[in-house]
C-alpha cells in the first residue's frame, strides 16, 4: 500500500449528555491510500456518518464535537486546523457526496450555479470560464444535454441526475479524497448501478481516494477496494474486500453477511395451483385528466395499466419495481384505497372493484397492509393493545377478548405479551414492524400486503422480519402481496415474482425461472444492477 | 416561455376573482339585511322622532321598501357596472368617496406592510445570527412583547409618549390642513404625521414576522443542503445570505399575504384612535349611521384589494419558489 494520505488516529467523538451511548466514535483508526476505495460498513448507529463528518469538521457542533484522536491530510491535523484552513481544504482537497440528492441541493438554486459557486468560493476564474468547467463537469458525469442542465432547478431532474450533479459539484477542484454517504441508498437499482459504474470510473481516471459510507454488503461487493465494519462507534474489522466478504472474522461481520438475502432463488413448495386468494383482471388506474374550471386539460398519469396478476392461496408473490412504476397505486387499489377506474379485483373470488365504501366495508378486513416506514405507521398516541385490538373491536368483537388476541399476537411474532400496555416510541424499528405485523393478522385477513415492508430496517433487523413473515405464512398458511423494489428480498420470500414497468406489469412466474431466464429486457436490466450480484456467500 | 406562462396565469387568476368578488357583495349585502334598524330609522331618530307614515316615505325614496331580493339584484347589477350608489348620509357618489378615503389607507397599509415585513425579516435574520446571545434574546423579547400588547393600547401609550410628553410626532390626522404645505413640505408633514399609526399597526405583525423568520432560519440551517454548502467551502456569511435567507423568506411572504387581510380590519381601531381619515374610519362612521350602500362599497373594495393582493403574493410566491408551477 502507497502512503495514505488521509490518517485518522484513535478518533473519539462524544454524543450529548441525553443520548444512549457516550461516544458515538469510540478510538477509531483507519488510513485510505491514494487511489483506493475504501467502504466502511455498518448498521445505523453505528457512528459511521458522523466519523465522516468529523472529518470535514462538519459535525452538528456545539452537541456532537470531537473530544480526542487525530484526523492526519497532506501534511496537517484537520482537528487543529484553523476554519479558514478549514474551508480551504472543504471543497478544495476533500470533498462529500450525500445520500439524499433532493435535500443536499438548495431547492431555490439552479444546479449550475450551485456548482459555479465552488469555482467562486476556491478560484479566481472569471464567469465565462466559470461556466465552461461546469459544462465540463457535467459532461464528465454523463449528464444528458450538459450545456442546458445548469439552467435547471433540482426538482426538474431526476433523482439519478441529481446525484450525478451532486459527484459533479464533488469532483469540480480534483480533490485528494471524496467522502461518499450512502450516496446511491435512496436511488432506484438501476440508478444505483449507473452511478456506482460512474463513481468508479471517474476515481479510476482521477486517481480519487473515496471513503465510501454504506450499510450494503452489496455494493461493498460491487465498489471496494477495503472494507472497514463498524458497531456502536468501535472498528469491528478491517480487511480486503475479497477476504472480509468470503471469509469474515468477527462474529458480528460473520452475522451482518449472512443476514443479506442471496440471490438464489427460492423453488416454488408445490407445482399445484390453489385458488387465487387475490386475482386482478385488466385493472387499471388513471389520475388525473379532468379539465380545470379556467384552465386546459390537466395531466393524466396512467399509474396502473391492464395488469392481470394471481395470488394463489397460502404463496407469496413479489411484486418488485422501481419508483414511479404504479407498484404502491396497485396496492391502493386492491387495500379499496382508491378506486380502480377498469378492471376487476377478486378476493377469494368475490369482485370488489367498483364498490362504494359501505359495500366494501365487510370485505375490508380480508386485506391487510403491513407498511413500509415502522415509525409513521403506529399511532404514537396509542397503546400496543389499542393498535392491534382496534380493528376487531370495531368489527363486534368483545375488548377483553380483542386485547386478550392481542396478548396473544404478540407472542406470535416474537414480542413479549406485556407490549400491550406500551407505546411504540418504546420499541425499536424491527420491533415495531413485528407490532405492524401482530396488528394486520388481528384482522384474520386472507391477504397480507407488504409495503416494503423492510426497506427501512438494518441488515440483520431485515432478516429476522422476512424469517418471521415466512414463518407466520407457513404455520398460518396466509398469503402474501409482497411489493419489494430489492431482487433479493424477493427472492428470498416469494414463490413468483411480477415485475412491473410504467404501470404495466412485464414478466412474471416462478422466482427460480425469471432468475434463471429472465425473459423481457427489463427484468434482465434488474437482475443486472443488483449490486455485488457476482458475490455469494 | 415563462414571462407568457405567467401572464396567462394571472389573467386566469384575475377571471377566477370575478365571481370571488361578487360573491363576497352578495354575502355582505345579506348580512347588513340582519341588522337591526335602517337608513330611515336613523334619519327619523336624528330629526327628533317621526310619524310612520314619513318614515314609510323615506324607505319609498330610497327603495328600502322593496323585497330583499329585488334590492340585491339591483345593487349586484349596478356594481357589475361599477356604479356603488349614492352615499345619502354624505350627499355623495360613494365611489368618489371611497376614492378619497382610500389614499391615505393605501399609504398607511404600503407603509405599514413595508415597516414589518421589512424590519421583521431583518430582527428575525439578525437574531437567527446571533442565536442564543444576548442580542437575540433581546429581539426575541421584544418580539414577544410586541406580540402579546392589544393594537389599540400600544396607539394610546405611543400618543401618550412620543405626542403628549415628548411633542415628537402629532397626535393626529393625516397633516396639518392649516399650514397649507406644498410639493416636498407636505411630503414631509405627512410622513410625520404617519410614524406613530404605521408603528401602532404594523407592531404586531412585526414581531410575528420576526419569530417566524427566526424559527425558519434556524430550522433551514439545520437541512442537508446547507451542509452539502459548508462542505463546498463556503463561509457561514455566504451560507446565511445565498442560501438559507431566500428559502427562509417564503413563509414570510404566505404570512405577509395574510396580514394584508388582516390590515383593513386593524385599520379600523388605528384610524379611529389616531384619527387617520382612510376608508376604516369611513366605515367605522358608516355602520353607525346605517350608511348600507358606503358600508357595501366599503366592503367591496376591500375584497377587491385582498384578492387583488393575494395574486400579488401568489406571483411573488412563483417568481420565488422555481418549485411551484403556474400551468396547473
């Protein structure tokens, strides 16, 4: 290994008095050579953000500060450098990408002139010059029509274009070191593997050191050069990428790998069909299109288009897309939360689409939704017991007998039975999925619809959900609607997989054959961007 | 492209104020239906008492006498034409008198609007700056202070103060109509006669302004774009002025809309105790001698110039906010 050039040495960094732990970077060492990616690895909480930002001296001061070690970057101690020393190497030397792209750009601002500003704060070029390097820049990261995009606002691009502005803006002075925070987390999969090909490219050609921030073993597979895995602010491991991922070390690096889903599939239990617990014919669903009283027509948006899909009874079907492609407007529709516009909606053979909210009403509880954000989805005024018991109670059923099921429900996904008196602020984001979960079974319902319902948990929180779902499938023989935009995920619980695309759904059977065979371009696009798809574990 | 989506947008909204408007007159007129005693009653009672029979007269001369609906339909249909009636208390067309009485409201307002959306802004900039020093605690005190004192009370004690002890400012009126001033003199006589009503009315709003302005600033720092600027290099100033300021102003502009609503109704006590002749002491004299058609014209107007402000906000809103689209 060359000489690193950035050091960071026994670095502590202390949390406020009120937080749970007292330091949120516990004596972390670590060095990036030149040229190399190196990915840190770990859960949230695991003080891997805010060892980045303490090294761009961009901690939310005066709370979270910097209380030992040292940051060591061409030649000086960033801890000890002055703020105009400071600004000079912000910028300049090191520079940061963020996960959000949406937020991390000032709404009010075009995309050119957030980017010009770093040539105005660092340079002494004139507004001409100025204006040719971003043009410049923006070709560089593969931006459609570079000499337009400048004059754009970030909510007119899209969310991989604005990321790819965001690596523009990161590369405009050729710094030493790029500080990447999750920066491809809230991208789509096919995104995700455009901008992960950008980033190595341009650090392959700018010779770029990158300290890459994720909670992804599947991109570390993808990007790494190294691998550092961190729990609770302390290094857990260290090591070459090939070796960490093949053969870990510490127990919590063994844990952490073995809870990402592989991307074998799953086989199908039973070559029989049961009858469809859900079966859609040519729905559709279109928003929009109706004129304004001064105004022309509006826009229309043909959010579901003739899909045709089966549930059969007791499996469980993926339906797996990325954002925009009408996966969550199908879901609404079949939970009788907007109203198909054609098309029907059978459950357990029964032709609901079309009904008014009072004929719907004892067909209700047949679906139920588990939700994607565990945080927003729970009443935080109401008891564990009120949530789960809530809908049985209003359906006749007796109180004590509905808290009595709840007690009861909970012990089922592995919650103790006293919750019931306990808010769910008091719970953790799995714990409180499992809640979600005790919540939608109290309603005996023929269908669960799944909401990603994962996407917002750790790595190894994920797994002990998507075991429970399955184990609760099979001892309660539900079925499930599982919407996922992660291949792994589906493959890993769900017996058929639909892929769906601009509201229509293009591919869909057996899991083991659409990853075997994957017959539209789009599926195989997919199954091509999941990230670190070449690593098996 | 744009400047012509705009302009469409602002036709538009000028259509959709139409029946907005006439709405409103319809509504008011109704309403004045429901209180008690009219024009006759009161022209009766000033006299020293009538029989019935004039009283019955007067309602026949001024078409008091007709069914409420048939009133309605004629004052609408003469409003359609811009023709407000005849003022009987004032022996005038009411819209020469409104256009009399509505200068010196519209100056009050203006100046007003300027004095705390302007000095509002800046105390919150400044005590978002400063946050957590004595210097922001001392505006954000004030800013309380301001907030919590009745409009009429803060008139009193400023007359009190800066009139009586002080004989800094007048104690009322517009100017002073025995001095006949001309050209810049009377610019000046009037502006001196406006300090204390502009500060009595525009107080509260002030110091609303400037928590609001404050709480946005403090709270748009903490997002992530103004970390992805810090780590660009930039200095805090340049972070506060090109960044964090302009997305900080928008709520302060929805508020300012809002205010404008607000201003015609505060107008009314501030133009009594100061004795400012605009269009809220007109109406404050209006509804006491059963004045209906001024009463009317008063309210029409009104309307007009909220709707009127409040495409003025919305334009100011789009020309801010690149976010929000006018073809919608």
């Amino acid at each position: 290994m060359s000489a690193p050039i950035l050091r960071i040495e026994d670095l502590r960094v202390a949390l406020p008095a009120w937080s749970d732990r007292p330091l949120a970077v516990d004596g972390v060492s670590l060095a990036i050579a030149r040229n190399e990616i190196l990915c840190v690895v770990g859960e949230s909480g695991s003080g891997k953000s805010v060892m980045a930002k303490a090294v761009l001296g961009l901690l939310p001061a005066p709370h979270v500060r910097v209380v030992g070690g040292a940051i060591h970057f061409e030649g000086r101690d960033l801890l000890r450098a002055e703020e105009e020393e400071m600004r000079e190497v912000r910028g300049g030397r090191i520079s940061m990408i963020f996960q959000e792209p949406m937020v991390a750009l000032n709404p009010l601002m075009k995309v050119g002139a957030q980017t010009d500003e770093i040539f105005r704060v660092h340079t002494d070029l004139d507004a001409p010059a100025r204006r040719q390097r971003v043009v410049e820049l923006f070709s560089d990261v593969h931006l459609p029509d570079p000499e337009r995009i400048p004059d754009s606002y970030p909510h007119e691009l899209s969310g991989g274009q604005r990321q790819r502005v965001m690596i523009a803006m990161a590369l405009a002075l050729e710094p030493a070191l790029i500080i990447a925070d999750e920066p491809t987390t809230a991208l789509d999969v096919t995104t995700q593997a455009q901008i992960l090909t950008l980033l190595k490219e341009l650090q392959g050609r700018h010779g770029t050191a990158v300290l890459f921030i994720t909670h992804d073993f599947g991109v570390v597979a993808e990007v790494a050069d190294r691998v550092v895995v961190m729990r609770n602010g302390r290094l857990v491991e260290t090591g070459a990428t090939g070796e960490v991922l093949r053969a870990p070390q510490a127990d919590y690096t063994k844990a952490l790998v073995a809870a990402v889903p592989s991307l074998h599939p799953r086989h199908a239990s039973a070559p029989d069909q049961p009858a469809p617990a859900l079966a859609l014919r040519g729905l559709n669903k279109v928003y929009g299109g109706r004129a304004g009283l001064f105004g022309g027509p509006g826009r229309r948006v043909h959010a579901v288009r003739d899909v045709d899909l089966e549930v059969p009874r007791g499996r469980s079907v993926a339906l797996v897309g990325e954002s925009g492609s009408g996966k969550s407007t199908l879901a609404r529709c079949v939970v009788g939360l907007e109203r198909a516009d054609g098309g029907d909606i059978r459950l357990d053979g029964e032709n609901i689409a079309g009904f008014s909210r009072r004929q719907l009403k004892p067909y209700r509880h047949l679906v139920q939704m588990v939700f994607q954000d565990p945080f927003a989805s729970l009443n935080p005024r109401h008891r564990v017991g009120d949530i789960i018991a809530l809908g049985p109670t209003l359906r006749g059923t007796p109180k004590r007998e509905a808290w009595d099921r709840a007690r009861e429900l909970l012990g089922m996904v592995g919650l103790q039975p006293e919750a019931v008196g306990r808010y769910p602020h008091e719970f953790s984001g799995g714990q409180r999925q499992r809640i979600g979960i005790a919540r939608a079974l109290a309603m005996e319902p023929a269908l669960i619809l799944a909401d990603e319902p994962v996407s917002a948990l750790d790595v190894s929180v994920q797994k002990q959900v998507l075991d429970l779902l399955d184990d609760l499938r099979q001892s309660l023989g539900l079925s499930m609607l599982f919407i996922t935009h992660d291949l792994r995920v589906a493959a890993h619980v769900c017996e058929e997989i639909a892929v769906m695309r601009h509201g229509a759904i293009v591919e869909r059977g057996p899991t083991s054959e659409i990853f075997a065979d994957p017959r539209h371009e789009y599926t195989r696009q997919l199954l091509d961007s999941v990230p670190g798809k070449g690593w098996e574990h | 492209m744009t400047g012509l989506r705009l302009l469409r947008y602002i036709v538009r909204r000028l259509l959709q104020a139409v029946p907005v408007i006439l709405g409103v007159t319809v509504l008011c007129f109704l309403l004045l239906q429901l209180a008690p005693g009219d024009l006759a009653e009161v022209l009766a009672g000033e006299s020293g008492g009538a029989s019935a029979e004039y009283i019955q007269d007067l309602r026949a001369r001024y078409g008091l006498d007709k069914p409420v609906l048939v009133q309605l339909g004629v004052y609408v249909k003469n409003v359609i034409f811009f023709d407000l009636g005849f003022s009987f208390r004032h022996s005038a067309n009411v819209s020469d008198l409104l256009l009399e009485r509505m200068m010196p409201t519209l100056l009050l307002m203006g100046t007003t609007l300027v004095l705390s959306v302007g000095v509002g802004a800046l105390s919150g900039l400044f005590a978002a700056i400063w946050v957590r020093t004595w210097r922001d605690h001392i505006i954000s005190l004030g800013a309380i202070v301001a907030y919590a004192t009745p409009l009429f009370w803060v008139g009193l004690m400023l007359i009190l103060v800066f009139s009586v002890w002080l004989d800094w400012f007048p104690t009322s009126g517009m100017e002073n109509v025995v001095m006949f001033h001309e050209g810049w003199d009377r610019v000046v006589d009037i502006a001196h006669h406006l300090v204390l009503p502009a500060i009595t009315l525009s107080l509260f709003y002030l110091a609303l302004y400037a928590r609001l302005m404050r709480a946005t600033m403090l709270e748009q720092r903490g997002l992530d774009y103004v970390t992805t600027a810090k780590a660009k290099g930039l200095t805090e100033r340049q972070i506060t002025f090109r960044h964090v300021l302009r997305n900080a102003l928008l709520p302060v502009v929805t508020m300012a809309g809002v205010q404008v609503g607000a201003l015609l109704g505060g107008s009314v006590v501030v133009e009594s105790v100061f004795a400012w002749p605009g269009l809220g002491q007109l109406a404050f004299e209006a509804l006491f001698s059963r004045d209906f058609n001024l009463l009317l014209g008063i309210f029409f107007i009104s309307a007009c110039l909220v709707v009127f402000v409040n495409i003025v906000v919305d334009v100011i809103y789009v020309l801010l906010d690149p976010r929000i689209r006018v073809d919608e």
